[in-house]
C-alpha cells in the first residue's frame, strides 16, 4: 500500500496511506445501500402518486425523486469534504495527490467520469485502473489528480483544543501566550493526525515549528512538549 504526505496550514506534512481496492469496494457498497434504502421509500411514496395524478406528472415526480441518487457522491463529497457515507464508515476521504483539500471541481470530474470507471462497465475499469495505478487511482481520481487516502485511527486522543488541568497545575512555558486560538486549534490537530499515523516525523517537525513560534528550547520529548504546551494555554487562558 503506498503513502502520501498531507501539508498542513502549519507546513508539516502528515503521513498517510492510500486506501486499498478492498476498502474502497466495502464503502462503495455500504453507498450502494444506503441509495438502496432510498430507492426504497420514494417507491413507496411514489405508489401514493400513481393513482392521484397522471401518467406525465407521475413520470416527473419520479424523476425528480431520483436526482439524490444520481447526484448521491458529488452532493456528499462536496458537502464533507470528501467523504460520502460509505468513506465516513470506512475513515476514507478523498485529497488532492499532494494532500491539499479537493475542489468541487475535482468531485465534479470524478463523478462524470464514474459512468466509465463504475456504471457502464459493472466498476471493472475502475477497478482494474486502482489495480495498475501506484496511488491506487482510478480514471476518475486520475483525471482529477485526487487520491482516496486511509485516515483509520490507530491512537486515542482527545479531540478538543484546550486540555483539562486542574488548579494546581504549574504551567512551563509562560510565552503560550503568544498564541491564538487558531494557532492552538493547528497544533492540536497536527498533533492528532500524527499520533494517528504514527509519524514520529511530522510531529518533531510540529515540535521545532512551535519552539520558533515561542522562541523557546526544551530537553521535554516531541509528544510530551505539545501536550504541556496545550496544557499550558488552557491554564493561563481559562484564568485559573
């Protein structure tokens, strides 16, 4: 399975693997339910028109309940960031190939081109290309220079910006203060994104980028450096 590096507002680049073909076939699936589900209730609402309007306008209103099918994935992955349900069950999404977040015409390119790579060949050319592509790419995701990238958490952290502390704490490094909270929320989340990949690399990277940010040095190890840096902000900015 390769890699790719995600850059991050902060410069840091976060390791990440390209999701596998069998991932990427479970959460098309866990999609194709959920449109089943929803083809499912409009032809039962659909049966409460037949008998009440006629043929023409039956017709219509069945083709209009069917556009979120045939617009399902570009609607999610522009909606969230791209992510359809199927990838948010799966902890997929997909990125441009140099990590930067897709564009809505990104989405746009991969959902036109679906027709080749899934609909009109039962998904064998899409399969196929994810197969003989280094980055695991089909004609869609080449097309628009994306990847589908694996983001399956592998360590638990908390996931809010301020840590707790109680009152006795002593804070370490009084110049947190320089800091804004976007600054904080940046690093907390470099700091997540490395914990779940593992990369050793991009959290010392993470490191070195805020003892310039607060011109400061410590003998404190990488993790245990942002964790008494979070810390330390929660403190003196919660006026404790």
């Amino acid at each position: 399975m390769s890699n790719t590096n995600v850059n991050t507002a902060q410069n840091v680049n976060i390791n990440y693997q390209v999701s596998s073909l069998g991932y990427r076939i479970v959460a098309f699936i866990i999609d194709l339910l959920v449109m089943a589900v929803y083809l499912i209730v409009i032809d039962y609402i659909g049966l409460g028109f037949r008998d009440i309007v006629d043929n023409n306008t039956y017709f219509g209103i069945s083709e209009l309940l069917f556009l979120p099918v045939a617009f399902y994935s570009l609607f999610f992955n522009i909606a969230f960031g791209g992510r359809t349900p199927g990838k948010f069950i799966m902890k997929m999404r997909v990125v441009k190939i140099d990590g930067s977040p897709a564009r809505w015409s990104d989405y746009l390119t991969t959902w036109i081109i679906r027709l080749i790579d899934i609909w009109s060949t039962n998904g064998g050319v899409g399969i196929i290309a994810i197969i003989f592509t280094e980055k695991n790419q089909r004609l869609g995701d080449s097309a628009s220079d994306t990847i589908v990238i694996d983001a399956r958490k592998t360590t638990k952290i908390s996931h809010t910006i301020l840590e707790e502390v109680d009152q006795s704490y002593e804070p370490t490094f009084m110049t947190v203060n320089n800091l804004s909270d976007n600054d904080v929320n940046e690093i907390k989340e470099i700091y997540r994104l490395a914990a779940e990949s593992r990369d050793f690399k991009a959290l010392h990277q993470l490191r070195h980028k805020v003892e310039e940010l607060l011109q400061t040095n410590s003998e404190l190890r990488d993790g245990i450096f942002i964790r008494t840096i979070l810390k330390d902000y929660t403190y003196l900015t919660q006026g404790r």
